[in-house]
C-alpha cells in the first residue's frame, strides 16, 4: 500500500503524498519537539518537512523506508534551526508529545508527575543518547529503521539505546533525589 503511494506521489499525485503526510505527521511532530524543545517550532520543522519531501520526492530511493527519509530531512531541518535559535520554553506544555495511551483521567493524574520527571530526564541526555532514544521509544522505530537513519551499523544503535536507557535511568534518579 505504501509503496503504491510512493509510486503515485512521486509521477505527481498530491492525494498520494497528503495520505502519506497523515500517516507519519504525528512520528514526525514528535520527534521534531525533542529537537527543538517548542511546540510552535516543531510544527514548523514539520511543514518544512513535509514541504521539502514533496518537492522532492522524485529523489525519493524506494528500495529505503520512506519514513526514515522523512526523519533524515526533519533532523537536518532541525538541528540547523536549532543552531540559529536557541529559544527553549521551559514549562511547555507537552502532552502532545507522549504516545497515545487511553489512560482514565484517575491515571492521567497520578502519571502527569512521572512523565514529566521522564521528559526531564531525556532532555538532559547528550542529544545523541536523547535521540535514539526518542527514535525507539517515541517513534517506534525499528534498529533497523534507526541504523538507516543514522547511517550507523545495528549493533552500534543497540549500544547507543542500552547506553541511553542506562544514563536516563541515572538522571531519573538523581531529579527524584533532587525533589
């Protein structure tokens, strides 16, 4: 099916590339907001994103996960618009940010607390553990996907995700001790 789509969007056809748009803007978004730690900019690194894929699109290698073509195109957006501004809105608002779960209000309140202890913590990773991190985790991407996207051997992302997993789980603690 998206291989279908790939196909008619790159001879031209905007439907195509709009169902595609809708299908990885959310994983997008996401990741966008933990480059660029704001609401408002991560929307605009998503336009840009999706603005650049569909003028080229023609470019696009099909034999490649087309999701990752996307990421590699929003982190290079990000990261130089990270370098321009360094603007950070602390106290955001970032509920968007986290999976869709269908949580009860009851266990939306008792977990507000440690997801915000959790999204402090990886935005104090060294943002190469903070993205691999956000790559599994946030966007369910496979080592694979991640590898591509990194241009990195597989085993190189595992190390990089234990080590991530291992230093989150260390600056958890310390924030809990720091209450």
């Amino acid at each position: 099916m998206e291989q279908e789509l790939i196909i008619k969007a790159k001879s031209g056809n905007q439907k195509a590339f709009e169902k595609l748009t809708k299908k990885y803007l959310p994983k997008i978004y996401r990741a966008a907001y933990f480059f660029v730690h704001n609401l408002e900019d991560a929307s605009d690194m998503c336009q840009e994103t999706f603005l650049r894929a569909y003028k080229h699109i023609h470019r696009f290698d099909e034999r490649r996960s087309f999701y990752t073509w996307i990421y590699t195109i929003m982190k290079n957006l990000s990261i130089n618009h990270s370098k321009r501004s360094k603007k950070h809105q602390a106290g955001e608002a970032v509920e968007n940010c986290l999976p869709d779960t269908l949580y009860n209000p009851e266990v939306q309140a008792m977990d507000r607390e440690n997801n915000d202890l959790l999204l402090r913590g990886i935005e104090n990773l060294p943002p190469m553990f903070r993205e691999i991190l956000v790559m599994k985790t946030y966007n369910d991407m496979s080592y694979q996907e991640m590898a591509d996207a990194l241009d990195i051997p597989i085993g190189t992302v595992m190390s990089r995700l234990y080590t991530a997993r291992t230093k989150l789980k260390e600056l958890i603690a310390s924030l809990e001790g720091g209450k």
